[in-house]
C-alpha cells in the first residue's frame, strides 16, 4: 500500500498550558470546523455524565471538567492531516505532558487572556526547550472580563524569557471582543456573532477602524492605533529569516508579500528564533480557525525537525534515523493505556513501515514482539490500519513486553531511540483492596494502573508488608484509585498521604566489609572496600568500580552493585530511599569455593549498612513552588501563613487584578493548605503548587518524622 498522506502534510502537534486555559475547548472546536463532529460540548456540561467532549471522555474528567489523561485525534485541515493531542494542565499529570511533548514534532501554548503566563504554562514551556519543540501562542479568553493581549505577551518575554512576535492584534477585548487584525495580510477579521456557524468578515484596515467597529474601551483603542508599529515589527523580523526579501527591501523597499511574510514566519518557527502569538476566544468560536490556519502554515512537519537520535547503553547518543519510509523500522513506545480492547500501546513511528503481522525487535529489552491489531486512535475510539509509516502515531493491540519508553525496531536494523525521562513521584500514600476477597484482583488492576502511568510508583513496605503507592500528588492519587473504580471495578481505599523523604551520606568515608560464614563443610566468603560520598541534589546514585587484579572477580561486580541498590532503599534513619551518593568499590578479596554472587551482594549489603550510619546521615524532604494568587486585601494573610509553613517567598508579581505570591515551602507543610487558604480569603485565593528540589529537613523537624515513623511501624507490625 503506498504512502497516503506525503510527510510533508502531516502535522503531529500538542496543546499544552496550564490549567483550564482552555485546550479541550479549543480541541473541541478544532474537530468541529475540520468536519470531524457535528456538534459543540462544553465543558461544564458534562459534569452530569450524559455527555462528554471528544478528548475528555474518562469518568473522572467529565466530573472534575479536567483534563487527566492525554488523548489522541486527527482531522484534515486545508488538505493537511493534523494529529493533535490534547494534554492535562494540572500539575499531577505532568508525565502526560512530558510523553507527548517527546513524540510530537510542535506545540500550541495555549494561554488565559486574564491570566497570562501561570505556573504551568512556565513548566510545560520549560519541557518543550528540553524536548526542542517549536511551539506557537494562542491568548486565548479574549472574551473574559480583565482579559490584556499585551500584557500577556509581555509576561512570554519576561516569564518565559522568549521572543513573542504578534501575528493577531485583537479587535477589543471582553464583551466586546469582535475579532483581530491579521497582520500579515492586512486585514480586520470581525465575527458577526457568538454563534459556532457565525462567519467572519476580512475587512480593509482604515484610520478610523475603531469607530467603525465601535471600539470604546481606551486601551482597546490603544491597540488598533499601533497596528502600524506591530506591523513593522513584523516585517523586520522577517526580513531577518529571508536575505533576499531583505536585500529586495533595502534595495528598492518592496515590502514582502502575505506569502514571503507566512514562509519566514515558518522558517522563525521551526528554528525557535521566536515564537509567533495568535488571540481569540475558543468560547466563543472565535480565531479557532486561523489557530488552525497558523498550524499548517508554520508547525513543522515531521520532516522539518532534526532526525531522531540513537543512543548507546548509557544512553549517549551514537547515531540519528531520518523520518522517511524507506529507512528500517523504527519506533517508540510513549504511553500504555488500559482499554476494553486490552492494553494499547500508543507508538510514534519515526522511520520505515510496520505492517500488520510483522515481527519487530523491542531492543530496549532485547524481546521480540509480534504485531497484530494495529489501530488508528481517535480519542476513545480504535479505529483498524493495516500499515504504519515514519511519522505516523498508532495504537498496537496487545503487545507482551513492551513499556512506556521503549523501541521497536526492525530485528535486522537493531537501535535505541532517545529515551524520556519521567518526574519523581513526591508523595505515597498505603492502599489496599475494600473488600478483603478481592485483594488480588485489586492488585492486579493496580499493577496495570502503574504500568500504564510511569509518574506512579508501586512497594511494598518490607516491615509492615502495606501496599504503598507513589505519586505526584493528592489528586493523582486519588484518582487513580477511582479510575481502578470504573475501569477494573475494584475499589480501593487509601491511607494519609505521606511525604516521600529521602536520606543521603553528608561525609566521604571508606568501608570494609568481609563477610564469612562457616556451616559445615561449604562455607561463604567475600569482602569488599567502598568508598561512598555525597553527591550533587538530584544526582541520585553512582556505582564506579575501582578494581584492579581481579580482586573482586569481573563476575561478581554486578552483584556488589545490586546490593547496594537494593540497601539503599531502605535508609537507617527512618527506611526513606537513600539518594545522591556514589559508591566506589576499590578492593576486595575473594575465595575460589566459598564466594559467589550471593556472598558479593551480602557483603555490600551489610558494607552499605556499616557506612551510613557512620556517614551523617540526614534527611531530605521535597519542597514544593506554590504560587498563590490572592485579591490583595489578603496579601498579609496569605504571606503570614507561608512563612508559619516554613515557606520561603521568592517573589510576588502581578496576576490581572490578583497578586500572584511565589513561595518555596516542604511538601509537608501543604497538607490542608486549600481549605485554610479558602476561609482565610472566603474562596477568592487559588492556588498550584510543584515539586522543586529536596532539601534537608531542619533537625527538629527530622526528629520527629523518623519518632513518627518509627510508632507507625510499630503499631503496623504489632
Ligand atoms: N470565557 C471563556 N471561557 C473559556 C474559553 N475557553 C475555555 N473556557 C472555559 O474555561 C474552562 C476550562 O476550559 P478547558 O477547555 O477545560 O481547559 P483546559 O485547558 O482543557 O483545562 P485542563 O485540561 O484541565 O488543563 C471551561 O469552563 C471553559 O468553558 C474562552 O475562550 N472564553
Ligand atoms: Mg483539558
């Protein structure tokens, strides 16, 4: 079968923002003026279950009128295919973000007119550089009360440090928002209504434009009197992308045309040298399509960005594979889901062809894979393909072995795509099954839930035997445990939540170990030298070996290793995971019967064990970036209260009519934070928070969590 849709039409984008921005409604409105639905849901009126919009379609999403899960859907706009996946602006999902953001080739950032650039928007702008996302700037809300275009493309450049370039003015703003200025044609874009069908008419732009459309606000008439100096400022930057619309410009001042204009904005786009912001109100279906319009014109297509990197075990990069069909194949895994159809791996193909009933290599784990149903999501809905191609996003039907984060490839042609990195889950909370029977069928479906979610973390608590999960934060966690609810109909309950603290070396030390057994006629022997030292926050754990001479024999290193892993779990202040420290075996000695790979892996253990109570150890706990934003008559409150949470504020900055305080403050702390923030500003403060660093706990503080710890496995043993 060939290709259908040539690679160069094709757009694989995200929306990302922060919460609430407005991605599912605009999302909602993209499939409606492609032709892919007939109707318009709103949001807020899925919170009865009747109905739901294309993309937030779980349970929990319809009530909340959140975005949880990322989810997947295609449309054709202007003979171009879009891909498009609508992601979650809370904070606790970050990791649906981060995957899509991986295997996406642009990005829409979606902003709040009134709110401008939030915590999360800063966040998701932040993975994009990482992942080298080109991305474009939708304000929208322009139709909201306090709702300030400039404003908001000041905050891109103060807060995100980018170069925002207007494209759109806006033609008013609030109830009175009628559409925008289209700067590189030229024209005024008025909607005649509201309505979702209500076209749009491209009038000439004359002096007296703001009387003509009965603009009155001041600062509304501010805008369109500097449509003029927006315009130059978009021929300039132009020019910078193009030399010879530059020269012609210079030579006989031929001002580039819509088209010269539209293919240096495109080639600006793809190299980052700014980013373009567009306005208008999803609510009120307005700009929706010239976002479209922007997309096709300016977001690259799979060919348009780097070719993928391979990399080697450590993951370095060794290699690249460019996006053609006629590479071999290759492909990588970046979300799992669990569905009625079985477990759905969700796969980008970056190079070749993968038919239906082929046998490709998961050479992240050395398996092979069979290919059977192959399926074309659309949000909920599967829909069959026989064949996939470079560029292409799909849905593989029931696979054995893969995960989140690996390749697939052709078995000939071996490669390891660049791999993703996944946030650390801060919070835990103990779980276990309601109904007692019915233990084991909860713990499987937890097992699926955490496969299926890589910022979840599944143990066991090796004292008190609780199932004990890990997430990344309140709500994460709770609704995981309702998703267990509605999809696998087991239900769940869950313990406090607990702050997941970390303990760590503060000194550099050397430790022998020899471990020696006698019974009988065999005995066991092996003895270890290890260095162990701090290192950096964040640097996590370093294993290095020193050895020379076969003192430790080569077989046995992994084993030294291995123990020192499995130690390092359960830390001696109060059993946290012990980070940031390196571990150099220098020597040790062996015997030819009595020493194996068990005796090596006892040894570290117990050397391990030896060492850190020795080495200072100290408690660390995660510290979380709140960012309050409050009516200012409360401002005293809110900052006293930070700093009796151990809070220190970083900053305070304007939010619309709001003030938006910055603060760092330990996890620990933040428990009940919304229900005291809400009585002390009767409910007008809000407020996110995200996991920043670990620092360590002051020591009486320390004290009692380990005393805390220390009764709670007691009782939970006793
Ligand atoms: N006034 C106004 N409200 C809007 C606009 N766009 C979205 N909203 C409203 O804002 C709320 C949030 O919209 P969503 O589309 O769910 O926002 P989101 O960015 O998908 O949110 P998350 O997925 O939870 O991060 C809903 O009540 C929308 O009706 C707009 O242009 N104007
Ligand atoms: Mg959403």
């Amino acid at each position: 079968m060939p290709r259908t849709t040539p690679l160069s039409d094709i757009r694989n984008i995200g929306i990302i923002a922060h919460v609430d921005a407005g991605k599912t409604t605009t999302t909602e409105r993209i499939l409606y003026y492609t032709g892919r639905k007939h109707t318009i849901i709103d949001i807020h009126d899925t919170k009865d279950l009747k109905t739901s919009t294309t993309t937030d379609y779980l349970e929990q999403e319809q009530k909340r009128g959140i975005t949880i899960q990322s989810a997947a859907v295609s449309a054709f706009w202007r003979d171009k295919k879009i891909n498009l996946i609508d992601t979650p602006g809370h904070v606790d999902f970050t990791i649906e973000v981060n995957r899509s953001l991986r295997v996406l080739d642009g990005a829409v950032v979606v902003f709040d007119g009134v709110a401008g650039v939030e915590p999360q928007s800063e966040t998701n702008w932040r993975l994009a550089d990482n992942y080298h996302v080109p991305r474009m700037c939708y304000v929208n809300k322009m139709d909201r009360s306090g709702a300030n275009f400039l404003r908001c493309v000041d905050m891109i450049k103060k807060r995100l440090g980018a170069r925002p370039l207007p494209v759109q003015l806006p033609i008013g703003s609030e109830d009175n928002f009628k559409g925008m200025i289209d700067l590189v044609e030229m024209k005024a874009l008025v909607w005649e209504s509201d309505d979702k069908d209500a076209v749009w008419q491209a009038l000439e732009i004359t002096p007296d434009i703001a009387d003509k459309l009965k603009i009155t606000t001041p600062s509304d008439r501010a805008i369109l009197a500097s449509i003029d100096k927006y315009r130059t400022e978009l021929i300039d930057t132009c020019l910078e992308q193009d030399d010879d619309a530059m020269e012609a410009y210079l030579t006989d001042g031929t001002v580039p045309s819509g088209d010269v204009l539209r293919k240096a904005l495109r080639k600006g786009t793809l190299n980052s040298a700014f980013t373009i912001v567009l306005c208008g109100s999803s609510y009120k279906n307005k700009g929706v399509q010239q976002v479209l319009d922007a997309v096709v014109d300016y977001l690259p297509a799979p060919t348009d960005v780097p070719a993928i990197k391979t990399v080697d075990a450590d993951g370095e990069p060794i290699g690249e594979r460019k996006c053609s069909d006629d590479e071999p194949f290759s492909a990588l895994a970046f979300k799992v889901i669990n569905d009625i159809y079985g477990a759905l791996t969700f796969v980008r193909v970056y190079s070749g062809v993968l038919t239906k009933g082929a046998s490709v290599q998961n050479s992240t784990r050395g398996k092979r894979e069979k290919i059977g149903r192959m399926v074309e999501m659309f949000a909920k809905e599967a829909n069959p393909v026989e064949e996939a191609r470079a560029g292409d996003i799909i849905a593989l039907v029931s696979l054995a072995d893969t995960e989140t984060g690996d390749t697939l490839c052709d078995a000939a042609n071996p490669v390891v795509l660049e791999r993703m990195r996944f946030p650390d889950p801060v919070i835990s909370v103990s779980v276990k099954s309601k109904v007692k029977a019915e233990q084991e069928k909860f713990g499987t479906a937890l097992g699926k839930m955490v496969r299926a979610d890589p910022s979840l973390h599944l143990e066991t608590d090796r004292e008190t035997g609780q199932t004990i999960l890990r997430g990344m934060g309140e709500l994460h966690l709770e609704v995981t445990l309702d998703r267990m609810r509605t999809e696998f109909g087991v239900e769940g309950t869950m313990g406090e939540p607990q702050v997941a603290y970390r303990e760590t070396f503060t000194k550099k030390l050397t430790e022998q170990y020899i471990h020696k057994k006698q019974t009988g006629g065999s005995g066991q022997f092996a003895e270890v030298w290890i260095v162990f030292e701090p290192l950096e926050r964040g640097a996590g754990f370093e294993f290095v070996d020193e050895t020379v001479g076969g003192s430790v024999p080569r077989e046995f290193v992994p084993s030294v290793e291995k123990g020192l892993k499995i130690q390092k779990e359960d830390g001696v202040l109060a059993h946290y995971p012990t980070v940031d420290f390196r571990a150099t075996l220098i020597d040790g000695s062996f015997h030819d019967v009595d020493s194996n790979a068990l005796t090596f892996e006892i040894a570290a253990k117990a050397c391990f064990r030896e060492a850190i109570r020795k080495a200072g150890p100290i408690l660390l706990e995660p510290v979380m970036k709140v960012e309050t934003v409050t009516p200012g008559d409360y401002l005293g409150d809110v900052i006293g209260d930070i700093n009796r949470r151990r809070g220190a504020i970083l900053d305070q900055l304007e939010r619309g009519t709001n003030i938006a305080v910055v603060a760092n403050v330990p996890l620990s702390e933040m428990f009940g934070y919304i229900g005291q923030l809400r009585g002390m500003t009767s409910g007008r403060a809000s407020y996110t928070m995200e996991f920043s660093h670990y620092d360590p706990v002051p020591r009486q503080v320390a004290d009692d969590v380990i005393a805390e710890v220390a009764k709670a496995k007691a009782a939970a043993v006793g």
